[in-house]
C-alpha cells in the first residue's frame, strides 16, 4: 500500500489532547462482520498544556489543565465474497476545565473498500476526514487551532508471478488550520508511487520504490521574506524490506535516496538517504521488543518554517502480564535540523531535539470493554534563533471504552 505521505510522519511526541488519545474499541478487538457501537470517556491531565517554554510568562498565569473526552461511534466491517468494506465513523468532544476556549467537537472519519478481482489483482481504495486540535509544540498561543485533514488513497497491486507482484498507488493528503493565523500550515499534498515486489517462500519480501511527493502551499509564511510559497517536490528511489531473520525477529524497513526541491529555501534542492528501519523482536515469553531509527523530512507547524529533516530513535517493549493486561513502555528521541542544506557557521541555531517517554497499561476487563492508563513525559530543548524555548510536560491519562453489538462471526470464520 501507498506509504504515508509526510503529513502523516508528524514528530510521534507532539502531545495534546487527541494526540496520545486512548485507541478506540475498534482496534482492541479483532473485526467482527456487521455493525457495532462504540462508546469511550476519559480524563486526562497536562501539567504544560501549550507547551509554553520554561522561561515564557504563562497563559493567563496557568501552565496547567485537565480535560474530558466523550466519543461515540460505529464500526462496520462485511465481507461480500472477496471484497471486504471496513469503516468507521467516531465524534468526540473534549473539554478543558481552565482553557475552556479550547473545547472542540472531534471527528473520524474512514472507510476503505478491499478489492480482489480473480487472483491476480488485489488493493484498496480509503478515504478518510479527521478533525482534531492542532499540536502546541511550535506554536506559541492560547487560541483553539483546529486541524482537519482529509485523505484519498488507492492502491493496485498485479500478481505478476508467485514470487513477483507489481504495484502502484496514489495518496491526496490536505490539511487545513481553522485559526487565521496559521493558514500558512494550510498545505495539499499528492503523492504517486510504483513499486516491484519480491516475496519469496519464505515470507520475507523486498521491493523497489519509486515516488513522487508535490507539495502545495496556497499562503506565504509570515516570517519569509521571499515572495516564494512552501511548495515542493520530492522524488524517492528506495527499497522496501520486510526480513523474517528468524522466528522471534522481524526488520522491516523502507530507504533509500530522496531529492528535495523547495524553491522557498537557501538553494532551493536538497538529497540524501532517507527512510525508516524498524526491528521487532518476539521471544515467546511474556515481553516482546520493538526499536527503530530514522532520517526523514517532515512538516512543521512553525511560522518561520514549513519542514525539518528529522533524525531519531525509538525503543520499546511490551509486557503481556496476563490474558486481560497488557503494558507498554516507549522512549523516544528525535533531532530536527530547519535547514537541510548542510553544516555551516551558526547552524546548530536552526536545530533542536525532542525527547519522550511513555508507560501504558491496557486492561481488557471484557471483550468489548476495555480501560487504558496511560503516563507520558515530553521535553524540547528548543531553538533560540527560531523562537522556540526549552520545556518540559507531563501527561496522565485514564479512560474507558466499549463496543456494543450483536455477536457475530470474525471474516473468513465457520
């Protein structure tokens, strides 16, 4: 399938309400065909909400808040001979005790139709709308900054041979910021790519990546002096691998070399290897391992800059306690350089790193009913020269929620 676009490669620490939220029932069970509820509630409490620096005057003399979550929902999944429609349709509302300008109605929206024609072509056609509150992590205000996105995908894949299959896809990612200030975030992205897979006997698989990211941004930043809009094109030749090294361990990894073409910024073009290369590692006792490392662009929400090349690391583990609890723990690393373009005298100005930690524990009380803990601590060194200064957060969160719906058969079940 299509990779996501690098609207979706958001730094996975960008905290906020929303943003580590609790998973929602439909994916704590294994889809069922027909129709079922979904219902949640949740508290949460942020000791630096909006990510204020450490030497910044607070919000209204408050850094802190605690918020509540409803949501409500349908999950339908149905299989009719080979084709299969999965989709879901959530709204939530959240809302803060102190920072009540914030409160916001949520929306998730998916559905995605499975397709199979003979036994030679398989894909899928997606389509998804999201709304949700934007992160504070480069973003200096107390004011709600809604965030909707929108996204079509299609994907063909043509078994060419056992061994051999031959795909293309498609992906259409908008973003559009309700705050006025920030409609330079404001941003479309398509994305089109190819690729030639080989998966042999074994169950590993590689593939050649070809892609082509164009990026569109309909507003100027407000800090660029230059006339020139955001907008850019990125070209991708990778290779995409999916290694079973041995029972218990798994590599998975997508790189290879990236060209970037931004006319808005220095030279304008900017290359080298990109990707992600993630291991798992499953022993068979009751702790599973994950880790990864990474080097990618990514989109920003800053109003001096519109992307950073990222470069982190990630480590994991999972403890499956009991049949019912599950922990998780996470930490995670990440550098990001504002300029791509090279070291040079005062560059390391235009970088700053943000690091996190996470512990989770998921009870499956029922089937359908599920409770989530969650602690999480985030802390960015900042940027002086763009603005940005060093904080810390800390973020606790319980919740509840539950699928209600007759019982019925898991696809391809007796």
């Amino acid at each position: 399938m299509p990779a996501p676009s690098v609207l979706h490669r958001l730094p996975p620490v960008a905290l906020l309400a929303g943003a580590f939220w609790l998973p929602s029932a439909a994916a704590a069970t294994p889809p069922e065909e027909g129709m079922q509820l979904l219902a949640g509630i949740g508290w949460a409490y942020d000791d630096n909400l909006l990510r204020q620096a450490d030497d910044a005057p607070a919000f209204d003399g408050q850094r802190s808040d605690s918020y509540r979550t409803l949501e409500a929902g349908v999950v339908y999944n149905k299989r009719i001979s080979r084709q299969r429609i999965a989709a879901t349709a959530n709204v939530s509302k959240v809302a803060f005790d102190h920072f009540d300008q914030l409160d916001y109605d949520g929306r998730d929206l998916q559905a995605t139709w499975f397709w199979e024609l003979g036994s030679q072509f398989e894909g899928h056609l997606k389509g998804l709308y999201i709304q949700t509150l934007a992160p504070y992590t480069d973003f200096n205000s107390d004011q709600r900054n809604l965030r909707q996105q929108r996204r079509q995908e299609f994907d063909a894949g043509w078994n060419l041979h056992p061994s051999w299959k031959l795909r293309v896809g498609a992906v259409r990612d908008k973003a559009i910021y309700e705050l006025a200030i920030q409609r330079f975030n404001n941003r479309t992205e398509k994305t089109f790519e190819t690729e030639l897979l080989y998966q042999p006997k074994t169950g590993s698989a590689i593939g050649l990546v070809a892609r082509r990211v164009k990026g569109n941004y309909p507003y100027r930043r407000p800090f660029i002096s230059s006339v020139l809009l955001d907008d850019f094109t990125q070209d991708e030749l990778k290779l995409r691998v999916n290694w079973l090294a041995s029972g218990s361990t798994t590599i998975q990894g997508l790189a290879g070399y990236v060209r970037r073409e931004q006319p808005s910024y220095g030279e304008g073009a900017t290359s080298g290897v990109n990707g992600r290369i993630s291991a798992f590692y499953t022993p068979g006792g009751k702790i599973s391992y994950n880790a990864a490392v990474w080097r990618e662009f990514a989109p920003i929400e800053s109003p001096r800059v519109s992307y950073t090349l990222n470069k982190g690391a990630s480590i994991g583990a999972t403890w499956f306690a009991s049949a019912k609890l599950t922990v998780e723990a996470n930490a995670i690393y990440e550098r990001r350089s504002y300029t791509a373009r090279g070291d040079f005298a005062g560059a390391d100005a235009l970088r700053d790193a943000i690091r996190s930690a996470s512990v989770r524990a998921v009870w499956q009380v029922r089937p359908r009913v599920q409770v989530v803990a969650a602690c999480v601590h985030q802390a960015r060194s900042g940027s002086a020269l763009l603005g940005t200064g060093k904080f810390d957060a800390n973020v606790v969160q319980v919740g509840a929620n539950v699928l209600f719906g007759q019982e019925s058969r898991r696809p391809g079940g007796p």
